[in-house]
C-alpha cells in the first residue's frame, strides 16, 4: 500500500487534552452521554435486534433499518475513551457489545440484524435504500477504533469476515454503489491496520461505481420491493426522483465522480462520500481526484455553508441545493452532515497541509458541531437553524438517531484533530490546551500547549526535546484572525497573515507565545445571499454568536445595529455554562405615541436599547424564546 502524502495526525495516545473548554465536554461525554446513549440502544430495541439476530431467531426487528449503525459508533466512541482512559466499567459493556455483534454475524461474513430477523433473502437486493453497506462501514471503522485502543483482534476479526464477504460479492456477484456512502472510508482504515491492499481496492471501486447507472434499473422497479416497510419505497421514489424522472444527486449518482461540478445531494451522503475518496487518494496518490476534491470543497464552502460551517439547508432530502441557498429560519444543516465536513477537511489538511481547511474544521466544530448537543450532554438537535421561533428544540432522541452517536464519537476522537507531523513539521492545527508527544528524524519532541481559548487569544507552546533537534512548527493564524503577535522566548517573529506561522529553528526548550486579535466582528454574506441581504452576522474568535429572546425584552427583529453600536465583550461566569457574552447598543423603534396609528411616514423617532449576543452553540439552553444569527442593520458609515 502507498503512504498517505502530506502531514498525518498523531495517534491518539499521543494526544492528551487539558483544556479548560473542552475538559468539561470531554467528561460529559464520558459519564453522561455514553451512558444515556447506551441506555436508549436498550430502550429502542437496537440491541434486542443484535439478540435474537445471535439467538438464529426470526422477527420483531425493532427500529430504523439501519439501526445496527447506531451500535456501531457507540462503541467506537467508547473506544476512543478506552484509548486514554481507565474505565473498566466502560470496557466490560463494550466487551460485552463486541461479544453480542459477533455472534449475530453469519457464517459467509454477512452481518445486518434487518435482513436477519425480516428479509433474508434479500441481501444486497436495494442497495440505494436499505444502507446494509452503509452500517457494514460503521462496523469496520468501530472494530479499527476497538483494536487501536485494546489491542484485541476480536471485532476487528469480524470487520475482516464482513469486509471479505463484501470483496467477494461485489463486481462479481452484485454490482454498484451503496446509496448511503461510509463503505469507502472504513475499507481504506481497514487496510491501514491491515495491510491488506485489496481493501483500498474495493473502495475505489465503489467510488468508480458513481454515476454508472447502477441505480435506474433499481428505481425504475421500486414498488416491486414492497417486502419493505412501506415507507422506504416512497420515501424512496420521493427523493431520488425529479418530477417522476430518475434524479441520481441525492446521493451522489447523477454522474461520475469526475464529472460531478458541484456538491449535490444529501449532504451526509455526500461529507462522507468525499471523505472516502480522500482516503483512496492517500493511498493511491491519484493527483486527478484530488484536484477534483479541491474543486468541489470551493463550490461548498464558498457557495453552499452557512456562517456556522453547517450544510445542507433543505429539509427535503436532507441535501444541498443551489448556489448562494442559505434560508435561517428553515435551515436544515444536519449535525452528522457538520461532522461529516469535519472528516472531509480533516482529510483534505493531511493530503495537501493547507490551513483553509483547519480554519472550516474549527468554525464547523464550534458552532455547526457544538449546537448539536445540549451543554448537560443528553439533548440534540438532529438540524440546526440559524433562526427560531421559540418552537425548535433539542430532543433526548430520534426514530433516526445518526446524529447522538456520531457526536459522542467525535468528541471522544477530538485529540485526532489538534495537531498533525511529517519528516520535519509540526502542525498545531486547532487551539485547545493538551500535550503532544511526537518524534522528529528519530529525536522525541514533547509541545505542552495551555490556552483559554476561545474565550481568550492568547497560547503559549512549551517545546521540550531530548536533545537539540532542527525542525519547523507550524502554527495556524486563523482565517478570521487580522491581528496577531508570535514571539520565541520574548523575541518576536514576524508573520505574514492568515495560513501557517512557520518557525524554523533548531529546539531546545524553548516558549513561543501567540496573541490572536479578537475583536467582535461584523460578518456580511455574499449579496447572493438573498436570505441575508440587509443583515449581519457577529463573530468573535471562531464563534458564531446569536441573539435570544430570553435576554431581550423585545422581539428580536425590532433590534437594529447600525453606525453607532458599539460591542463590549463580557465573561459571564454564570452563564450558560461560563461564556463571554457580547454586549452592545442597538437602535430601536420608539414605542410610545402610536396611539390610533398603524402607519406613520419615515424614518420614525429610535431609541437606543441594549442587546446582548451569546455563542451560537449555546441557544436554547434556557426558557423558550426567540433566536437569530444574522441581525438586521445599517449602514456601519452612515447609520442611514
């Protein structure tokens, strides 16, 4: 197999995180959310499936058809905490989780609780709808985490007999895509721990299969596999198809990955489809897909992302739309769809070491990432708008509950996103307080970074070696970031703006010290953006903030920023977990006098009325209310 290019990500144990932001997540995480999202993989019969399934019993299969996958990234989050925590509470119940996927596995190597207890005679018959290979990747990237973090080979055996069976059926037996991609990253993991160059293979092979047609003939018959619940048939029909005709894009089959132009579709499908061929790419080193990544990255994220790093702003389809589409109040922006663009970026950065893509990693992590899960760690919103009425809330849980279990393994892998190394660079890619532990042409190198980030800009990176090594460290400026101030040992080092601050010296023992401007920052969206037009979004560091009623004594659209609002930001201890608030001025409506009157001719008298902005990710945490991200404004020159 080839070597991935480009900088790669630590091992996780070679990360450890003390950070005073994320600890508190890290551990809710850990004690609260693992357990309460095991107790509803009890609850919604998902693990009932895996029993009877093991037991050779027929029937009463519970839940989504695809719910093997809520299973599957539990325990991969779990293992993500094995991998640095002593939990033995934790590690019986992910034994035991392992014990019970494995007996449910059939002989050929084919493992799906659905088809096991409902239709047995109809594998591999639906592969648009039915997600069998879509679950089998969540399996494969579990059973990688479990043996990275145990050292035990016994789910990964099963990942190893299912991904053989997958290798034998498909392109001989059976042929296409899946409709809901995830086969592809896990088989390139897969072949990582491995070895095994036929897993890369394979999932070039179902990248190929895209836009080949494979879908009509099984659309063109959809009411003939009515042995399904009845639903999935027209759900189905709804979303693949355009005004009766066969619409590929939903998930990403309208044309061959080369010749797709944009990013189309279900925007989950899509985040990990291209993180698939990301994956592929570093394996094969095909300059062609890669160059084809980057395009379709500049139609997203520069025409398709909300300011919060979200995506996929229709509820129909879950999926992209046009250009420049951005509604709030309507925003769809999935929570797996956020972390599945952290994936992609994530591999994006380790194939061509460019800072764009960390700097939409972080925007997407604290903003699109973090509204995903309520700060006590047992409530998420499935999409997140950027506008509410006070009727939009965080549930315990879904029918379809991708989103829960794919937070809790993000969060339990964060350690995997921070830093980043090659033959002679250290990356420091996200600003969280933790200890790397690296080596450089053979010499260790120790870097102890402490920060009150986001909170704060300043970081302070302790680099300690064993003896003195040459080597270059790389530190992200922000995108958002216009001033900034970089000293080693006192002496400053000059910077030349956003992207990476290279420092190329020979270490040994040496402090540098990185001061971020963070002035609140007034956003515009493009003037395509009809949505926005007229309107501002405020950002302080890598936040996005937002208004709420429950801090206003007015509706929030009678709130007017205009040339004369100043901001002052506030740490507020007892807020919302402790969070720097923005407060400000703004114009308002004079309320008084319009006795008798509907209607009076402009501009009418204003008031100036205080407003106070909080992190996006930390609405409706409190009573019921109003929220909006982009506030209406003025001229910031002339306040007209």
């Amino acid at each position: 197999m080839a070597d991935a290019s480009g900088p790669t990500a630590p091992a996780l144990p070679a990360v450890t995180i003390d950070d005073p932001f994320w600890n508190p997540r890290l551990e809710t995480n850990r004690e609260r959310t693992l357990e309460y999202q095991y107790d509803q993989l009890v609850e919604t019969g998902c693990l009932e499936n895996f029993r009877r399934a093991a037991a050779g019993e027929a029937g009463g299969f519970e839940g989504m058809w695809f719910a093997d996958s809520d299973l599957y990234k539990w325990i991969e989050a779990a293992s993500y905490v094995l991998a640095s925590e002593d939990d033995p509470d934790l590690a019986r119940r992910v034994e035991d989780c392992v014990g019970l996927v494995a007996d449910a596995q059939d002989d050929d190597g084919y493992l799906n609780t659905y088809f096991a207890l409902k239709d047995p005679d109809k594998r591999w018959t639906n592969l648009n709808t039915m997600h069998e290979l879509y679950c089998a990747g969540h399996l494969i990237e579990a059973a990688v985490a479990h043996h990275r973090a145990t050292g035990s080979r016994e789910f990964l055996a099963v990942a190893i007999r299912l991904a053989d069976h997958v290798d034998s059926t498909f392109g001989d037996e059976v042929e296409g895509p899946p409709g809901h991609e995830g086969i592809e990253l896990a088989l390139v993991s897969l072949a990582r721990v491995t070895g095994e160059q036929r897993y890369v293979d394979l999932a070039e092979y179902f990248v190929e299969q895209r836009g080949r047609g494979r879908f009509e003939e099984e659309f063109e018959t959809i009411e003939e596999i009515a042995g399904y619940e009845a639903g999935i048939a027209t759900d189905a029909r709804d979303v693949f198809y355009e005004d009766g005709a066969y619409d590929g894009s939903y998930a990403q089959a309208h044309a061959p990955f080369l010749d797709q132009v944009a990013v189309e579709g279900h925007a989950v499908r899509a985040t990990y489809f291209l993180a698939g061929v990301a994956d592929v790419v570093a394996e094969t080193g095909n300059e062609e897909y890669l160059a084809h990544l980057e395009a379709l990255w500049e139609n997203m994220a520069h025409k398709r992302t909300y300011v919060t790093g979200g995506i996929g702003s229709s509820r129909e389809g879950e999926r992209f739309t046009d250009d420049y589409d951005l509604p709030n109040d309507t925003a769809y922006a999935e929570t797996c769809a956020a972390i599945g663009s952290v994936f992609w970026n994530h591999r994006l950065f380790k194939l061509t070491g460019e800072a764009k893509y960390q700097d939409l990693i972080e925007r997407t992590l604290y903003n699109a990432v973090l509204a995903g899960i309520s700060l006590d760690g047992t409530e998420f919103f499935y999409d997140n708008r950027l506008e509410s009425a006070g009727d939009h809330h965080r549930e315990g849980w879904f029918e379809c509950a991708c989103c829960p279990p794919n937070l809790a393994r993000l969060f339990a892998s964060l350690e995997d996103y921070l830093y980043a190394t090659d033959d002679r660079t250290v990356y420091v890619n996200q600003f969280v307080g933790s200890e790397l532990e690296t080596d450089i042409g053979g010499r260790d190198v120790t870097v102890t970074q402490r920060t009150n980030y986001p909170w704060e800009g300043e970081v302070t990176l302790a680099v300690e070696t064993a003896e003195p090594t040459a080597f270059t460290l790389a530190v992200r400026v922000p995108g958002w970031c216009r001033e900034v101030e970089v000293a080693v040992d006192g002496e400053p080092v000059g910077v030349e703006g956003a992207g990476y601050a290279e420092i190329d010296r020979e270490w040994s023992g040496e402090t540098v010290e990185i001061v971020f401007g963070q002035p609140v920052r007034r956003l515009e969206a493009h003037p395509a953006v009809e949505a926005d037009a007229g309107r501002v979004a405020l950002a302080r560091g890598p936040l996005v903030y937002c208004l709420e009623g429950a801090d206003h004594d007015r509706p929030l659209s009678q709130y007017v920023l205009d040339g004369e609002t100043t901001f002052d930001p506030d740490y507020r201890p007892d807020l919302l977990g402790g969070v720097v608030a923005v407060e400000a001025d703004a114009s308002a409506p004079e309320m008084g006098g319009w006795e008798g009157e509907l209607y009076r001719e402009a501009p009418t008298e204003r008031v100036r009325k205080p407003i106070t902005a909080v992190p996006y990710y930390a609405w409706d945490e409190r009573e019921p209310g109003e929220m909006a991200v982009w506030l209406r404004t003025t001229s910031p020159r002339t306040g007209e």
